[in-house]
C-alpha cells in the first residue's frame, strides 16, 4: 500500500520526530548526542535549514526546522545516513537505528511553534528525569536563556514575545515552564483536522450566509467570533483566516485563546 505523501507546510516550518527502531536508544551515552548535535550543525550550514528547537531524548529526538534550499524528506536523510553510519562504525554493529520513517507535522501559526516548543523542552521534565527543564544539557531550552549562536535560531521565536530581548527571553523563560498538557507530535499517531481554503469559504457561507469571507469584517462582533472559533475547531488555521477574511491575527489568536 503507498504511503501517503506528507502535508506541506506553507510557512517551512515543521515539528519532527525521529524514532529508535523497535523503540531502542539511539544513544547511550555523552560522546552520542554530541555526535548529533555536529551533524545537526553540519548540515544546516550545508542546507540551510534553520533549527527552532531540539531535544534529544535516549530513545527518540525531537526536532523543529524550518525548511531551507532542500526538501525536509532530503535533509532527513542527510542528517540520518551519517550519524548512523558513525554509530554503527562506533558500536561495531550494522543495520538500521531509526525507525523507517521520521514522522512530522506541520507548523502554521507562532502560537502552535511556542506551544511546540514548550512540549519538546518539557519532555524530558515530564518523563522524570530532571526536576527542572533547564537542568536538561541536550535541549534547546538553554540556548534561548543564554543566547548562545552555534546551532538554535532563537531570533524568530523571541520576537514573537517582544522586541525588547531582555523582556522576550524573560516572557519566553516564564511560557516554557508553564504547566501544560500540549498534545503534539509523539508515539501516537495525531490525526489534525485540516481544511482546504476552499473548504474554508464555503463553511463560512454554509455559517453565516454571506457570499464572501471578508465580509465577516462587518459582520457582529459576538457572531463573528462564534463563526471564527468554529471554523478553528474544524481545522481551519489562522494563517488562512487572516487571509481570506482580512481580519488581524490578534482578532483571530484572541478568540482562540479565550476559548481554551
């Protein structure tokens, strides 16, 4: 049976997993993940991809990229075939390590990166093996608190908190430790609702009776956002309300966020 060809993310961005085959650590001890991290680093200068986050987990890694000149699928590859190559030269073993094919989502709206983010970085805090996330050495957490340049973009994520960097690692530092049931990317599989722009024009005609969306800039206010919190509960991403309806994001992301 073919595989399903992965969804595209029109902003580049994705949240990855990579996973040990039959679920056995992919490192085992220091020297391993630090092999990664120079991988990880070596092929972003090669490909240009650009790292938001990271955690490496012993038998799995977390990953946040943003596409850069190569295909995600490719840079995977890239990234896999050598430090596998190296581990199994290290451990005088031959075969594969990770499970045949990384999984992924994709990532549209900066509120969706922060709460990523924030679920990768408290991973290793919510599997019991520290008592607080800075306390992890092979994560991207502290890259962001200490600003270090070698291998995280922090750039991006920290405007989204503020201009002023001092206020955006604090705000940053204070949401990465919020107490949080994030549900993203993991073991399970995740199925997440999407709906096409099309999809999208013709369930806010079907809601509402108007013959275009952005004629829901004049619709009430209490009925506007009723309709944008149902459009949102189906699948339809902020990315494409702002869009089609040429409402603001902040219009958008407050109604969401006053209805979690």
């Amino acid at each position: 049976m073919p595989r399903q060809a992965r969804a595209k993310s029109n902003s580049g961005v994705y949240h990855l997993m990579l996973r040990g085959i039959n679920g056995q650590d992919i490192f085992l001890d220091r020297e391993d993940r630090q092999k990664f991290i120079e991988t990880l680093n070596r092929y972003k200068e090669k490909c240009s991809y650009q790292v938001y986050g990271y955690c490496l987990m012993s038998n799995h890694i977390h990953l946040v990229l943003k596409e850069g000149e190569e295909e995600l699928s490719l840079v995977m590859k890239r990234i896999g075939v050598s430090y596998v190559a190296w581990y199994n030269f290290k451990y005088e073993r031959a075969g594969h390590l990770f499970q045949d094919r990384f999984k992924s989502e994709e990532i549209e709206e900066d509120q969706y990166l922060l709460v990523a983010l924030r679920y990768i970085h408290q991973n290793p805090l919510k599997a019991g093996m520290v008592k607080d996330i800075s306390e992890y050495e092979w994560s991207s957490f502290n890259d962001y608190v200490s600003q270090k340049k070698d291998l995280t973009d922090f750039n991006f994520v920290l405007r989204i908190f503020d201009s002023n960097r001092e206020k955006a690692v604090k705000s940053f530092n204070l949401f990465m430790r919020q107490a949080a049931k994030d549900k993203c990317l993991d073991y399970d599989d995740i199925s997440k609702k999407r709906m096409y722009d099309q999809e999208v024009v013709r369930a806010i005609q079907d809601l509402t009776g108007l013959s275009e969306p952005e004629l829901l800039l004049s619709y009430e206010k209490k009925a506007r956002d009723s309709v944008l919190l149902k459009l949102r509960e189906n699948g339809a991403t902020i990315r494409q309300l702002v869009a089609l309806t040429g409402l603001g994001r902040g219009v958008i992301e407050r109604v969401t966020r006053n209805h979690r």
